[in-house]
C-alpha cells in the first residue's frame, strides 16, 4: 500500500525522467492512476507502460475468474471420465444428457446469474454494499424458483432425448444421469449467485482456492463410488451433485463469516422479496441471451 503523501508526490511532480517514474507506476492503486490521467496530458512513451500495467492488473482479477471456470467445467468432465470405465453405453447416455439436458440448465441458471454480478457491480460502484447481499439474496429465490422447470425435465428426460434422435438404449442410460443430477440443478441454483456476489467485489482469489478443493474432492469421491462403493451410474451423478453442494456450503461459509463480505452481507432479509418483477425481467434477459449465444449452438451440434 503506498502512503497518500507518496501518492501526492507522484501526482505533484512532472514524469520527465522515465525510468524512475515508470517503477513508481507500478505500485500505484487504480485509483490514483485514473486520477494521474485526468489532471494532465500523457506523453505516447508512457502509453506502453501504462498499457503494461493495465493489463496485469486486468489478469490479476481475470486470472482467478479463469480458474474457476476451469475447476467448475472440470467437476462434469472427470465425472464422464468414470463413466466411461462402466461402459460405452453409460458413457454415451451421460454424454448426450450432460450436452442436451445438463445443458439447458446450465444456460438458464448462468444467464440470469450474469444479471446478479450487473447490478452488484453498480451497488458496488456506488457504494451502497448492503443492497449487494439483498440483490444476492433476491437472485438467489429467482433461482430456486427457475429449477423447479428444469427438474421435470430432468426426471422425464428419456423421452426427450428420444426425440432428439437418441436410441432407446442410450435416452434410458441418459434419463438415469439425468435423474442424479437434480440436486445439482438447486446447488447451480444457489452458486451462481454467490459466486457473481463475490466476484463484484473483487474476491475472487478464495473462490478459486475453493473451486480446486472441491474438484480434489470430487476426484476422490467419484473414484470410491465407482471402484469401492460400486454405485454405477446413478452413483456417479450424485457424486456430482454432492460436489456441488460441497461447493455451495463452503461458498455460503465464506460470505458469513468472512470480514470481507461483513459490509455487503448483513444477513437474511424479506427485502428480498421485494422488487422480484423488474429483476426478473431483468434475469430473463440475460438468460436468454446467454443461452442463444452459448448453449444453444453445442445442443444443436450434438442431435
């Protein structure tokens, strides 16, 4: 952290010798930079460093985004890698029903996720933190409220896929998959909120220690279901929804009792249940948009 007298000076002084000011650059705060740029005019030589340092601090932030992302896609393809050691035919219902039946909620629950990390970014920005936890909370009921469509597909999934040209030896494997993994549509239901919170406020560094954790322990637990406990396919989707929820417990851990999330977290509130109309409008949006550019192409692919 550099003192605001340090600050002062940098801003005070002109950059007239350039290797001496540009190691100052880089222990500024973003705020103090922004305020460097409106007060006077930048030579093009320092444009490259100031571009140096715009981005390494874009790929500090974005950095741990990625590995989350990783981790998380990570925990349904370890799961198929199991699936495989089953059989060919339980590989292939898994497959089909993680493409065109995991899919669709997938696509439902990120796109109105995306909608949570909008407006928490602009409460942020305005600095009003308390809202953040109410706009969490009301995602969070639209959430649970949105999977209870996708279950019904879920549970009657083999006649879905039959009608996606499936045979019917693949749409039953897939149905039994597809039935494992209803938990996970309501734990997908609650991370995404909590994830979009918290990544608003710039913490996202734990969430990626938290995101690898779980995939270690869903390696593990898928192994003792398929090796020790010999659950077979519907052993194996739970699995899945059990890393999940694993995900969602320590997530939720985190934002109570965490000091950083004590300002934007203040509690269960009924102001959640407040303003559920114009956020879901909102939502739905995003949603869609998101599914159509997103998940729509790979279902498409894959009939």
């Amino acid at each position: 952290m550099v003192s605001a007298d340090y600050e002062t000076r940098l801003l005070a002084e002109p950059l007239d010798d350039y290797s001496h000011a540009s190691s100052r650059i880089c222990g500024l705060s973003s705020d103090v930079i922004e305020e460097f740029l409106e007060r006077r005019r930048v030579a093009f030589r320092w444009w490259p460093r100031l571009f140096g340092w715009e981005s390494r601090l874009l790929w500090l932030l974005s950095g741990a985004s990625i590995v989350v992302s990783i981790f998380n896609y990570m925990l349904t393809f370890v799961t198929l890698m199991f699936t495989g050691h089953l059989g060919a035919l339980e590989l292939a219902g898994a497959s089909i029903a993680s493409v065109g039946i995991q899919g669709l909620a997938y696509g439902i629950m990120l796109g109105m996720a995306s909608a949570v990390q909008t407006i928490c970014g602009q409460a942020y920005g305005a600095k009003k933190y308390a809202a953040m936890g109410i706009i969490c909370q009301r995602a969070m009921v639209l959430h649970l409220g949105a999977a209870v469509i996708p279950t019904f597909l879920y549970w009657y999934s083999g006649p879905t896929l039959r009608a996606m040209g499936q045979s019917e030896s693949i749409a039953e494997q897939g149905q039994i998959f597809a039935r494992g993994l209803i938990p996970q549509i309501y734990a997908f239901a609650l991370s995404c909120p909590m994830q979009r919170f918290r990544q608003a406020q710039n913490i996202v560094n734990p969430l990626a220690s938290m995101a690898a954790g779980a995939f270690l322990l869903h390696i593990v637990l898928t192994w003792i279901a398929v090796y020790v406990l010999k659950f077979g396919l519907m052993g194996i989707a739970l699995t899945l929804s059990l890393s999940w929820w694993f995900l969602v417990i320590i997530n939720a851990l985190y934002i109570v009792l965490s000091p950083s999330c004590k300002e934007t977290w203040t509690g269960l509130s009924v102001k959640a249940f407040t303003g559920i109309c114009p956020y879901f409008k909102l939502t739905v949006a995003s949603a869609v948009m998101l599914w159509f550019v997103q998940i729509l192409p790979p279902l498409i692919f894959s009939v």
